[in-house]
C-alpha cells in the first residue's frame, strides 16, 4: 500500500511517498480503507522534532522510518473476531493517540472502540477533521472543564481547529461564549455561536474579562496562561491544551482557588459517539479551509505551520 513515510525529523520534505505492507489487524481491530486524514499542529510539531516525535508515538528507539498521522475517516475493510463495526461501514475517529496510529496511508488498523459511525449527512472530509481537535475541544470541556449552562467560557483561537469546535460544544451546553483570536476572524466566530468576540491584537482579554467560570487556553505561551489565570473568577477552571503549569503559575491558580489542568486527549470511542451525535444533529459542523491530495502531504503540514489555518485542514487519499 501506498504511504507517507518520514525518513527522519526535520521540515515537511522530508515525507516521502513509498509502499509499504498493508497493516495486520488484531482481534479487536478494524483494517480501514482510508478516504481522508485530517492535519493538526501536532503532526507538524512531531515531525519536527525528535524528541516529541519519541515522546507521542511512545518509541523506545529509533526506527528506519515512521509514519505519523491519527485522524481518519474511511470504510471498513475487514474486522477482527472481538471488533464491532461490519465491513462496507463508514466510521471516523482519533487512532492510538498518544502512540502510533500511522494515518498516513492507505489502509490504517484501528481498534474498533476508537471509532464511530460516520454521519449519513456529512462528508468524509468533515467526518476526519472531527477527530483530534474535536476531542480536544470536547475533553477540555466536557470531561476536564466540567461545562455548565450558563458558564461564562472563554477561548483562545477560536478560529481554529479546536476554538471552532469548542465555540459549537460550549454553545450546546448552553454557555455565554467569548472568542479570542484576530479580527479577520470576527464574523466566522460570531456565526459559530460565540456570544463575545475579543481581537487579541487589540484587547488585552484579562482586563474585559475577569469573571470567567472556565478558560480554554490553547495558546503555547506562559504569558497568555497567566493571564488566562487573571481572567478566571475566584474558584473557576482553566484547562491548558499546549503549555504546562510551572510552580509559579500553579501558585497564582492556588492563590484563586482555581482548578487547573493541562491536558493530553486521548483517543475515546464514547468521546466520538457524542461528536458523531452533534454532527449528525447538525449542532456542531466542521470548517474545512483546505483540502490537499495525499501526494501534497508536506504542503498540508507547510500550512498547518503557519498557525493561521481557520478550521481544519484535510488530506484526501
């Protein structure tokens, strides 16, 4: 089968296009005709890097070539005697992250409580982008962020490929929603439900906001967490998605009784049932701003890297 393999960390053209063997499944695994793959920053900040590279895909040593990727959409080819899903199914989900979930390429083996059933109403292309950024925006929320209605829930990058999923979720749950990101993104915030928009060019969020229940903060800037912390009421939650709390920054959280986490999502087969429901319900939708042929790979990773992608950017094989 056709893939996109990395040779060693470094910049997007050190992918190239080979064939390697078509995956084995285990018991409870799916084999997966891959019809499109999302890309995220993370993709890019592993490639680039080797020792995020070892770090995410759980290595213990150094391999001739990897082959990187998590997101998926595509039909199952074939089923293991434990997995639940029939062959001729559509499904989408986040494979084996953290760890290998070798996306980039034609046929992926997943284990079946990974996935969903992919919406009859939506593409395949929205079907991948709600992968890794929609489980990020749901687990911040919804799992870590205990979300309540009428929340005051404010986040960062909202135009992103988390932030636009996390505007749609906060909003379901019923929450007054403010967005921060620049102002050539005002009115696609706006249209995604946001109640708030804050151009972070312009305003310093922390002095507009001072009583937010809850704060997403995707930003990968201790400067931007500490004045999340400033933007919390006393006794709110933060929860961090790229930069760690340090001693410092734990004891102003502490000094306002703020519960903190930084997190790392993690692939959840229940997580994506209830995306795939909002989908189908048509609460949330996927932003697509580009989409790229498998054979451009390193161009997808080339605009990922840019940090100014609105929505997701997808990869179609």
């Amino acid at each position: 089968m056709k893939s996109q393999i990395l040779k060693s960390p470094g910049p997007a053209e050190n992918f190239v296009l080979a064939e390697v063997p078509e995956p084995v499944i285990k018991s409870n695994e799916l084999l997966i005709k891959v019809i499109a793959i999302s890309i995220n920053p993370v993709d890019a900040a592993v490639r680039q890097n080797k020792q995020a590279l070892m770090k995410i895909l759980k290595l213990v040593k150094e391999e001739d070539f990897y082959i990187l990727g998590w997101d998926i959409c595509g039909t199952v080819i074939k089923a293991g005697s434990n997995a639940s899903f029939q062959p001729g199914t559509d499904v989408f989900g986040m494979v084996n992250f953290p760890g290998q979930g070798r996306a980039y390429a034609e046929y992926v083996a997943a284990p079946a409580d990974q996935l969903a059933i992919k919406p009859l109403n939506i593409s395949n292309y929205e079907a991948a982008g709600a992968t890794l950024a929609a489980l990020t925006a749901w687990q911040a929320l919804v799992t870590y962020g205990k979300i309540n209605k009428n929340d005051k829930v404010l986040i960062h990058a909202a135009a992103g490929g988390v932030g636009h999923y996390a505007v749609q979720i906060a909003k379901h749950f019923g929450a007054y929603v403010i967005g921060t990101a620049s102002a050539v993104n005002r009115h696609f915030i706006m249209d995604l439900g946001a109640d708030e928009f804050i151009d972070y060019n312009k305003e310093n969020f922390e002095e507009k906001i001072r009583d937010a229940d809850l704060v997403i903060d995707s930003i990968n800037s201790r400067e931007n967490l500490r004045r999340s912390i400033d933007a919390c009421r006393k006794g709110g939650r933060l929860i961090s998605i790229k930069y760690y709390f340090d001693d410092e920054l734990k004891a102003l959280a502490a000094a306002k009784k703020l519960y903190t986490e930084r997190i790392l999502v993690g692939s959840n087969g229940n997580d994506m049932k209830n995306i795939a429901c909002l989908l189908e319900d048509g609460i949330m939708k996927s932003h697509i701003s580009a989409t790229f042929p498998f054979n451009e790979l390193s161009e997808a990773h080339k605009q990922i890297e840019t940090g100014k992608t609105r929505g997701k950017i997808i990869v179609k094989l």
